[in-house]
C-alpha cells in the first residue's frame, strides 16, 4: 500500500486553490528571530528526498545553484564570497562545497539574518529550482496547520476559503464564505480580493502565509482591505475571530426526492462522513443525488478512492498513478449503497481530488458532469514527515490519468454539460448549475420509472 514507509508517508492531492505558486521563505514568522531549530542535516534530507523520490530526475548542480543564489538574495552580496560549486557529475563534491559555504554563511550571519532564517531560505532555494508550485517544505506549525485543514474539525479563524487566482494576476481572491462564521457576517463575498491584511500587503504571499495572518486566537480582530467587483474604492473589514467548524460532507433532501451532498475537501473523515450522509438520504427517500465537488480543491487519494467506492462498481479504476519508474492503478472496493442515478457538480476551482473523483465517475459513465472547466492539476503529492528538519516535505512524485489514461494536467475535465456560471451564484437562486442538475434527475426519474 502507499501508506506503509519508513517515514509515515501520505499521498495526498492537496487543496490546489491553495497551493498555486511556490513557497517562500515565511518572513513573516522568522525575520531576524535567532531560533536553532534546523541544521545542515535538515538541508542534507530534503535535498536526498527530492533528488531521490521526485517525478522526474533531479538536475543537483542546478537546485544546489538556486539554493546559494536564493541566500545570496538576502545577505550583503558585496561581503559574501562563497566558493562556486564544482562542474561535472561529482555530488559528493558539490555537497562538501555547498555544506562549506553554509557552513561559513551560518558563522558571518547567523545572529544577524537569523540561524533558521538562513536554512529556510537555503531550503526555498532548493525546491525553487524544481519549478514545482506543488513541492513545499512545511516547518511544525505550517505542517499541523495542513494537516487540520484535511482533518476538518476546528480552528479559530474568520471562516473563507481562499486561493491564489492564477487568472487574475495570482491575486489572493475568497473562493467560498463558510456559513454561519464572522467573514459571513461581516458580508466577506465570494471573489472578494484581498488587498492586505492587517496593513500587510498579500501581493506575493503564498497562502500559507496568508493562512498565518488570517487565523489566531478566539476573539482577537483581523482587518482585511478587500476589491470588490463593480466597487472603485477598496473596503475594509474588522471581523473578530472565532471558533471555525468544518465537516468535510454536508447534505439534504431537496425537492423530496434528491440527495444534496456537498464535499468541500477530501479529508481524513470524508468516508466516515459520506457514508453516514448516504444511510440518512436512502433512508429518506432519496432517488437520485447530486454530488457538489464545486470549489473543492482537493485533499487525501485515499479519500476520493473512498468517495468514488460509494458509487462505481467493485473493482473499477479510479486513477492511474504514474511515478518516475512505474504506472500503477488504484481500483474502486465495492458499496453497499443502492445505486441511483447521480450528477456531479465541477467548476474552475475543483482540483485534484476532485478531478479524480468526477474523471473516474465521468469515465465509467456512473454520473454525468455539469459546470464549467476544472482546475486541471495532474500532479500527485506524497508528504514526509522529517525526522531532521521537523515538519515535512510534500513533494510531487507522480503524475495521475483518468480511467480512460486521460492527461488533465493544465487541461482540466470538460463536463458533459458545459454551463458557465459565476461562482458567487452558487447556493443562491440563480445557481443554474444546479436547477440544471435537479431537470437531469426528475427526466432521469421519470423516463425510467423510479
């Protein structure tokens, strides 16, 4: 199984609205702080992991390169002289080299620029010159913090979801307003663009470190400077922070016979979730479902394998999962839930996961796809938690196809039923994606006589 490695490893297609560019080093939470958490061995088992466990081969002069170029970025260049790494196929000199010159960096800066500063960066450096969006290093809070996002459960925030919108400028823009929280209340919209918080620019801030100025403590106040659509001036907001509550699967009747499910991530309860969800709506009747992956970006394989074994036959293929050495495919494990007829709702901001999910039911015919374009992310990321850097590194190492050995990597899945929307409508009453999925299942209903 994919689960079973000496470092606890979990393959997961992550939240991708929140992960589009790559990781900087967190300046914010650093600075010129002189804590001595990391070393060179930290630097020493991420670069081996990457160069070992990545997609494609590693070219090592280069990420020791962009390394060094990213620590010459924030020392005094006209002081540093450090020794040029060596030409030719010789890693054990490249590696002395590079340990050298970190080694006299770590001594000429480290109480002024910040020990751990220092190997952060060295660390950004590395996996930059992968050119992977997707390959980040978490350090201990950054990791407990990804690992509750897919556990849902709680955390005291204001309550969005955001993303980095790559067609926009990579502008940080609200996908979704989560009910009954302070952003709702304080009238946070949907494609609202967040300008700054706490007078911080977010221009060129990745979402972790986004994620980092919206949350804290319960009742402590944030204030974003938001654009809003068809608004000249700029808005500002404070909103006090509370107590967040996510579930992974909510879910109701609608119109007396239709199962509404609505996943909002792949986590570690989505099974468990989806499960007792299906036994309430068989229970009430239900005689068709709709299952709503909309702005859904992502989350554990092993959730969407969970999620498309509700609904597809035993042994069906769900995805093919294709590393630097070998292809191998991941197959449905049967259900014990009645099968009905189903739609599944996709739009712009549904990845991975989510892509999974809606190519596997697409492709086995078991459902029928209505909404706009998806995402298109076709990468696949195993987390290792580090034993010497503390944290973990989620690092691409495959890529995935559908059943039908579909590529959608920066294509996306085309619907069944193109229906473009904006995505602030969705839940309201001019959700048509929706009116258009329920026409589907009363025709489906009635034609076949359920």
């Amino acid at each position: 199984m994919l689960f079973n490695k000496r470092l606890r490893v979990l393959i997961v297609i992550f939240l991708i609205f929140l992960q589009f560019f790559i990781i900087k080093v967190n300046i914010l939470s650093y600075g010129k702080e002189n804590k001595k958490y990391l070393s060179l061995s930290s630097l020493d088992e991420i670069f081996y992991l990457a160069k070992k466990q990545y997609v494609e081969e590693v070219d090592q002069r280069a990420v020791l390169f962009s390394s060094m170029k990213a620590l010459q970025g924030i020392l005094s260049s006209d002081t540093v002289k450090l020794t040029a790494l060596p030409q030719g196929e010789n890693i054990d000199l490249q590696m002395y080299t590079y340990r050298k010159n970190i080694t006299q960096i770590l001594e000429d800066y480290g109480d002024k620029v910040g020990h751990d500063y220092i190997i952060k960066t060295a660390i950004s450096g590395l996996l930059e010159a992968l050119n992977d969006p997707y390959t980040i290093y978490f350090d201990k809070d950054e990791y407990e913090r990804f690992n509750s996002s897919l556990k849902g459960g709680n955390f005291y925030g204001i309550g969005i979801l955001i993303e980095i919108d790559k067609d926009n400028d990579n502008q940080l823009t609200v996908v979704e307003t989560i009910k009954n929280t302070p952003a709702e209340r304080a009238d946070i919209k949907n494609r609202d663009i967040i300008i700054k918080i706490d007078g911080i620019s977010t221009k060129g801030l990745s979402i972790d470190e986004s994620v980092n100025l919206l949350r804290g403590s319960r009742g402590s106040k944030v204030e974003l400077l938001v654009k809003r659509k068809n608004i000249s001036d700029p808005l500002r907001f404070e909103i006090v922070r509370d107590k967040i509550h996510i579930s992974s699967v909510e879910s109701n009747l609608i119109d007396g016979k239709i199962g509404y499910i609505k996943l909002s991530v792949f986590g570690e309860e989505t099974n468990k979730e989806l499960d007792e969800a299906l036994k309430e709506l068989e229970k009430a009747g239900s005689r068709g479902y709709i299952l709503d992956l909309r702005n859904n970006g992502g989350g554990y394989v092993i959730a969407a394998l969970d999620v498309c074994s509700k609904f597809m036959p035993s042994n069906s293929v769900v995805v093919y999962m294709k590393s630097r050495n070998e292809i191998n495919a991941y197959n449905t494990y049967g259900s014990t839930h009645k099968s009905v007829p189903l739609v599944v709702l996709v739009n712009e901001s549904s990845a991975s996961a989510s892509e999974i999910t809606a190519g596997a039911l697409q492709d086995s015919k078991t459902a029928l796809l209505i909404g706009t374009k998806t995402f298109g992310k076709g990468k696949v990321q195993t987390i290792y938690e580090l034993q010497r850097a503390g944290g973990a590194l989620k690092l691409t190492t495959a890529y995935y196809m559908t059943p039908h050995k579909k590529d959608i990597d920066k294509k996306g899945l085309t619907p069944d039923i193109l229906l473009e929307m904006d995505s602030s409508k969705i839940g309201s009453e001019e959700d048509i994606q929706l009116q258009k999925a329920k026409e589907y299942l009363f025709e489906k209903n009635s034609g076949n006589g359920r």
